[in-house]
C-alpha cells in the first residue's frame, strides 16, 4: 500500500509527474478483473492487482481560474502503470525526441494524442503495454477525484506507478489519497513474500533449540557458567523476535499494512539481540568464567560497547522503518554502525588470540585449548562468509537493478539469520551445560598458574627461550587471527 499526503510534482523535461511506487507483483490466477466502485467492491481473492482508493489531485486557485476549456487535454493528469522492461516506451526514447509530452507535430503523424504523455505500444503486444487512466480537472475546479478502479495483474514482473501531467498550468499540484497493491496470497510485497514463511521457520528453530538448552541449564544450573546466561538470553530474545516479525509479516498480508508498536517491538528485540550476541562473543574470546573471573574491569568496557551497539541499531531500524529522518542523518547512522562493527571485530579476534596464546603455555588446559582453537577456527570461517556474501550483495545492487532482483532479494536477509543460527549452535553445543563442567570452567586456584603463563609467554615472544629450538610457531590459523583482529605485540595491552 503506497500513501500520498499532499505531495507535489516534480518537473521531467516539459511535463510533471510523482512517483506512486514500485512492487513485484506476480499474474493473477483469474483475469479480466473489472473496474469497482464503491457499490460494488473488488472481490480480494485468488486476483493480484493495483487499486486506485481515495486519490484525489488538488491545483492552486490560479490554476482553476487560467484553464483553457478549449483544449481537449486541459487539466490531464493521469496515471501511468507499467513493468520494468516497459519503461522506455514511455516518453521521447522511441519517437528520438526531447520531450516527455506529445506536441503538435507528433500528434499530425498519428504517433500520439496532443497533450498527453507519450507512450509507445509494443507491436508484439499491443494489448499489454503501458496503461493510462486519465483523470481531468473542470473548468474552475479546483480539486478532483480519480475514480475508484483496478487493475488486473496479468504479467509477472516489477511495476511502477507513475501520476504525470502536460498542462503547464497544473504546476503546483499536490496529490493526496493511496494505491493498494495486492499480490495472489496477500498484500505483502513480491520481494518480501517468501519472508514470512523463513521467519516462521526460524521461530521454530529457535524454539527447538531452546526446548534443548533450557532443559540443560536448569538441571545443571548449579555447575553453570555466567556466559550460559547469556546464550539463554540470546535464545529467548530471538524466539521474541522472530514471533514478532513473523506476525507482523503476517498482519500486512491480511491487512495491507503493519501495526506501529508491532514494528517498534520488532526493532527493539532485533536491536537487543545483536547487542546480546555481541557480547556473548566478546566474553567468550576472552575467556571469562573460562580462564578468568567472571567478572573484571573490562566487563564494563564490554558493556557500554552492548549499549552503544543497542542504541544505535535502534535509531538504524527506526530510520529505516519509519524514514523520518533526513538523508545525511541516515548515512551517519550507517557509517556509525559499521565503524562500531568493525571496532567489535577486531576486539573479538585480539581478545580470542590472547586467550589462546594463554592456553597455549599453560600444559593442563588441553581440552580448553583444543575447545578454544575449535571456537577460533569456526570464528573465522564464519567472517570469511559475512564478507562474502556482503561482496555478493554488493555486486548485485550495483550491477544490477531491483527490478532483475526482486525474485531472489529476500534470500539477504535469510543468509544472515542461518549464519547466525548456526553459530549459535556451535556454542551451545560446545559449552553445553554438564554435570562436571570442568573441561571450560573457570577455577579460582588455576589463577597463578595463568600468571606464570603469561611470563613463561614473554620469555618465549622476546626470544630469551631459544635454547631448544623449541617455540612454537604461529600456525595458519593464526595468522588469520591476526589478520582479521589487527593484534597488537604487547601482551598487556587491553583492547577498548
């Protein structure tokens, strides 16, 4: 459903038109799809198409008062509707001129109707080129009304609704009312139909998972590590989220539209889970409740980063939801947030490189070790992926348009979710709750072993422990470790 609340026209070449807006729509299973009034209202189901409601064009006084009744286009404005590949069949491209309106001359060679927008029907298919409804405005009227009518989607494909006008005297129209655009099964968007279906199963998912781990936790609670919590937290947040989304998808395909506290508490949750997953990252790369204490300095570090992260997110999916923020103000919200991604990134990697050198000293943490070189090798792969598909993404919206891509674009945020998803298990499945935690607990008395590992560690790093040859080299996996968090030489140096 697109809305239009008193906007003006904005000038192409020697005509005026505002764009009423773009969706895939996919062919409808029943044709010949009449027009309505509001007497006899269009029948819903199993139609796809696009309903003019309400919309109603609205000149200045000027404007009523100078129009030329003589001409048979005075006071046109009319609705253009038409697929993507259809585009350059309206205006000058075909006819090799400059104009957007058809003049004199082309109207006496029988190319087009004297005022009007030109439009060029393909000859292969005369009968589905671009459609035009023509509403005019009466001499000294000042509003008018476009009648109520529908058209029948019969031609998958991307379609766009153009309102334009010819007459120089209706500069300064504004236009106010809606156009309802309807797939088969509802009125969620082609781009977005298949969405609803993947959040639903995600729901599930998730719930099955937590049905797995919530269990787990409660029996076990009493030999539970802190960051335990957190993976129950981050499961509970997302089930919230996804019944959110899931149900606001649904509510727009049934009603047209989405209610606003639902699209706020879906912001919010899916704001709050990003920020939680974050820091259950951080806390485990750096090895709390694991090979330290719980709680340390640090931990607040860590959670100003989750509140920041929180916040900004918030105003990102606020903006980009509700778009009433100006465009400068949304670009630095975006650059906010992949500088902070970025800052998290390199935080994740240096504090997960730390703990590894540690473990790797230290001859009684095996399991720990061997856990944690498991962690870091899945850590990586998973970054290696979000930059792929983000090299995919990218590529495809710049070299190719949204109406090639509105079949496939809502596989994006699909990829998101499933990486997500899948890292999520790795976790919980690798520091599951036991009844002998052992393996990845953290014990108090272990503390001045990790002391002494951290000095026989820089012995090793200055190279005063060379008689035996015997210092281990950075394997490959190190490396990327190293690549991907920017680690800095000193071992006391705490990331911020």
């Amino acid at each position: 459903m697109a809305r239009y609340k008193s906007q003006g026209f904005t000038k192409l070449a020697d005509a005026s038109y505002f764009h009423g807006g773009s969706e895939g729509l996919y062919a409808t299973r029943f044709l010949n799809v009449p027009g309505s009034s509001p007497d006899t209202p269009l029948p819903l189901k199993g139609k796809s198409f696009i309903r003019f409601e309400d919309v109603s064009f609205l000149r200045t006084k000027e404007s009523a008062i100078k129009q030329n009744s003589t001409q048979s286009s005075a006071g046109l404005v009319e609705a253009i509707l038409f697929v993507a590949k259809q585009q350059d069949r309206i205006g000058r491209s075909l006819l090799k001129t400059e104009n957007m309106c058809c003049t004199q001359a082309l109207a006496d060679a029988g190319s087009c109707n004297l005022g009007e927008v030109i439009i060029s029907a393909d000859p292969n298919d005369p009968h589905q080129g671009p459609k035009r409804i023509h509403t005019f405005f009466k001499s000294g009227e000042q509003e008018v009304k476009m009648s109520l009518e529908a058209v029948a989607i019969n031609r998958t494909g991307w379609y766009t609704v153009y309102f334009m006008t010819c007459d120089p005297e209706l500069d300064g129209t504004i236009i106010r009312g809606r156009t309802v655009w309807k797939n088969l099964d509802g009125y969620l968007p082609g781009d977005q139909a298949h969405l609803m279906n993947f959040y639903g199963f995600m729901f599930l998912a998730y719930v099955v998972l937590g049905l797995v781990w919530f269990p787990q936790v409660f029996r076990y609670r009493r030999g539970g590590i802190h960051f335990q919590n957190q993976i129950s937290l981050l499961i509970s947040v997302s089930i919230y989220e996804l019944a959110f989304l899931y149900y606001d998808f649904a509510y727009l395909n049934s009603a047209g539209s989405s209610p606003t506290d639902v699209t706020f508490c879906v912001v919010t949750l899916s704001s709050a889970r990003k920020a939680v997953s974050r820091l259950l990252l951080l806390f485990l790369s750096s090895g709390y409740g694991i090979i330290k204490p719980t709680f340390d300095r640090i931990t607040l570090r860590m959670l100003l980063a989750g509140v920041l992260c929180f916040v900004i997110s918030e105003a990102l999916g606020l903006a980009m939801h509700f778009g009433n923020i100006p465009e400068n103000g949304m670009t630095f919200l975006a650059l906010s947030w992949a500088i902070l991604e970025t800052c998290f990134i390199q935080w994740i990697f240096r504090s997960l490189f730390e703990t590894l050198k540690n473990l790797k000293v230290n001859k009684r943490n095996i399991a720990k070790l061997q856990l944690y070189k498991k962690f870091a090798r899945v850590l990586v792969t998973m970054v290696v992926l979000n930059i792929f598909w983000i090299y995919v993404e990218v590529y495809a919206f710049k070299y190719l348009s949204l109406s090639e891509l509105w079949h496939v674009t809502w596989i994006i945020p699909t990829v998101w979710y499933l990486l997500s998803y899948a890292l999520l298990v790795f976790i919980c499945f690798s520091w599951a709750p036991t009844e002998k935690p052992t393996r990845y607990l953290y014990i108090a008395e272990m503390e001045d072993e990790f002391e002494e590992a951290d000095e026989e560690l820089s012995l090793i790093e200055s190279g005063e422990k060379t008689e035996d040859g015997d210092a281990e080299r950075r394997t490959l996996l190190d490396a990327f470790i190293i690549f991907f968090g920017n680690i800095p030489r000193g071992r006391h140096e705490n990331p911020t």
